[in-house]
C-alpha cells in the first residue's frame, strides 16, 4: 500500500493483492547459528500457487556433479519459475519490453520459449562454483540441467548448437563435449546421459564424482530431510583457503571455529508459508575467542601501543588474578541463579538487565564480561558460558561453574 505506483503496479501484475505477515529467527546451537525465515503466500497471486506446485528436489543429479566445488545450489523446476515470472511480466506495463526481449531471444537462439526452453528447465537444475586452477585465474563453474519431470534439455541444446554456429566434438568418457570453433574461451556444451552440462572447463566433466561437496551430507540432508525446492551448499574451508590466496596470512584462522564443512541454505513454499532456513557453521564461542585473540593484535598494530588497555575491544584493566576472582564470582552467581530458576541460566538480554546481580558482591564484577547463554546438547564442564579478555589469553567461566586461563597460542 506504501509503495510509489509503478511498483504496486508491478505486484499486481504478479497477482500479489497484499503483503502477508513475515518472520524471523535465529538460534544459537552446537552445530552454529541457525537463521529461520517464514512469510504468508495465501495472497502471492500466481507466482505463490505456482512455485508451490513444483516438486520437491531429489538430489539426483547432484550427486553427479564433479568433485572439489567450492558452492552449489539446486533448483527445481526451473522452467515453471521462469514461467510465471514472464508471464506476469506480459500483465505488467513492461510488456512491450517483454516481447520485444523475447522476440530477440527465439531469433537469436533458435529456440521457441514455449516449445524449446521451458521443456528444457523442466527437470532439477544446478549451479556449481570450482577454485580456480592457477594463480590469477577466474573461478570455474558447471551448469548441469538434468532430465527429470519430463524434461528435454538435450533438444533444445543440439538446436542451440545448430543455430548458433560451427562446433568441434570430442568425447570425454560418455560425455559428448561442443566445443565452438570462435573462441577458446567460450563455454563448452557437454552431452551426458540423461542430462546436459554447461561449463567453462571441459576438463570438470570428466571430473571424478565420488568426493562431491554434496556427498558429505549438508545438501540432502539439511533440514532433516525436510523438502526443499531450492538449495544452496557452500565448503567454508574451500571458501577460506581461496580467499586466503588473495588476503595472504592478514586472514584470521576463522575456519578453525567451523562445526563442519558446509553452510547450508534452503527455501520451499508449503501451504501457503514461504519457509527459509539456513546454517552458518561456526562454534559460536571459538568463533568468539578467535577474534577476541585477532582483534587485539589488529589495534596494537594500527595504533595502541604495546600493553595499552583496549576498552573498545573489551579488555579489562584488572590483572589476570583479579579477572579470576571475578569470574569465579560470577560462576557462582549464574549457579546461585540457576538454582532458584529450575536449573535455567538467564538469557543474553536478562543477564545484561542485571539477572544475577542479587548474586554479586557488586554489579561492577560483572564488567567485560563477555556473557552466552550455554547451548543445549553440550556437557556442562565443557559449555562456555562467558569470559573476560585477559592479555595473552581468555578468563573462561564454564556452565559448571569452573574457571580457566585459557593462554593463546602463538
């Protein structure tokens, strides 16, 4: 209703009457932090009632996709999300633009959008990103449309090839691989069966399969094995090891706080609700102590001379013996608290509000104090439930109570 009016035109003409209600979360658990996402669709239009209409995906194709990608992400049913976004389009006032687009496309390709390339999305469709070979090269990517739903990409690629000019063909395993005589840097078009692969580096298609990102767990299973019509995986330590090559050794260890392998994201509509969930595998306390040791070392580098107190960072001004005094009050307190609260401990925000001050000799124990809530499923001797930073290290306060100078190692 607040939007300017080409905008709402445009909702319109995607069938959508009004906005529903949304909603958000995130949780902090063992495995990282979960983000949950939920909208209304019962008054998306077409485009709701269409996407709710494709199946779920099945994962079969991409467990052919070759080995060693950085990130993949899987669609189903692509051609019928193409569809309706067009077609809503036509309803828009963009309409002459579409079908001039559209005109263009069919006489430049040779294929009917109808006919040719809406078939050819039918199935499940994946996107893979691969490291690049060398220093200075770009990235590497496959595009892999597979044949199921009914689904005709082999057609609509050899009409491609027919219209679009002068081919080589090789065979690489049972991979019949289009190699356009133009350009070397051109993507090559690979025939497989049952499916077709498009992609920048002929030699990832014949690529061994048996150590694909997907076959570690995170892309199927995520979800516990909820539906799902679209799906993202991407290898944080392949990610982290890329960027490193560029950054050098200023980087920060951040991957040694990983609880696995892959960050994992999934998004399907179901009666009506959008649903959106995703993974972000980082511990969430050794993600904290990593930083915590970099970022002091970041500002006595920049600025701080060496053995300045940092405020801004969080580091008391207390000697280590005095934090350990401390802490061991406050692990007290929580236990003090937990006692009189059916063995909860306070949350972020009431501990912030002064939950245990009753607890403390004086609320002013409890600054720095860097406080988490402990994360169910771990053991209490080994469940960090906040710290102080200390130079050279970390005054650890455990959900038992127990207290521990954790020094940095160099």
């Amino acid at each position: 209703a607040n939007s300017d009016e080409d905008t709402r035109k445009m909702y319109e003409a995607f069938g959508i009457k009004k906005a529903g209600w949304a909603a958000f979360g995130a949780t902090v658990k063992a495995e990282g932090i979960q983000l949950d996402m939920f909208q209304d669709m019962k008054d998306g239009g077409r485009i709701a009632d269409a996407y709710e209409a494709i199946g779920e995906l099945k994962f079969d194709s991409a467990e052919r996709l070759p080995a060693g990608a950085i990130g993949v992400a899987g669609v189903s049913g692509l051609g019928t999300m193409l569809e309706t976004f067009v077609e809503s389009m036509k309803a828009s006032e963009l309409s002459a633009d579409v079908d001039e687009g559209m005109a263009k496309m069919e006489k430049d390709t040779g294929l009917s959008f109808e006919n040719d390339v809406l078939p050819a999305l039918a199935g499940e469709t994946y996107a893979a990103i691969y490291p690049p070979k060398n220093e200075g090269d770009e990235p590497t990517f496959v595009l892999m449309f597979d044949e199921q739903n009914g689904a005709t990409p082999e057609s609509a690629a050899r009409k491609l090839m027919a219209k679009a000019g002068e081919f080589t063909t090789s065979k690489l395993g049972e991979a019949e691989v289009f190699t356009s005589k133009e350009g070397t840097d051109d993507p090559v078009i690979a025939i497989l069966p049952d499916q077709v692969v498009l992609t920048n580096d002929p030699s990832l298609v014949a690529t061994q399969t048996g150590d694909s990102l997907t076959a570690n767990g995170g892309l199927a299973a995520f979800d516990d094995g909820e539906p799902a019509q679209f799906r993202v995986q991407i290898d944080m330590k392949k990610l982290f090891d890329m960027i490193r090559e560029f950054s050098g050794d200023d980087m920060p260890p951040l991957e040694q706080a990983l609880s696995q392998q892959t960050l994992d994201c999934s998004w399907t509509i179901a009666d009506g609700v959008a649903r959106g969930r995703a993974l972000i595998p980082f511990k969430v306390p050794e993600l904290i102590r990593i930083i915590a040791k970099e970022a002091p070392k970041a500002k006595d580098a920049s600025e701080a001379p060496l053995g300045e107190p940092m405020d801004d960072l969080g580091m008391s001004e207390k000697s280590v013996s005095e934090l350990e005094e401390d802490a061991n009050l406050i692990g007290k307190a929580l236990l003090m608290y937990a006692g009189d609260n059916g063995d909860k401990f306070p949350e972020y925000k009431e501990f912030l509000d002064g939950a245990i001050d009753k607890y403390l000799p004086d609320k002013t124990v409890r600054e720095n104090f860097m406080y988490m809530p402990p994360m169910d499923g771990v053991q209490a001797f080994k469940n960090e439930v906040g710290f102080f930073i200390a130079p050279e290290g970390r005054i650890v306060v455990y959900q038992d109570g127990r207290v521990v100078h954790e020094k940095y190692e160099e």
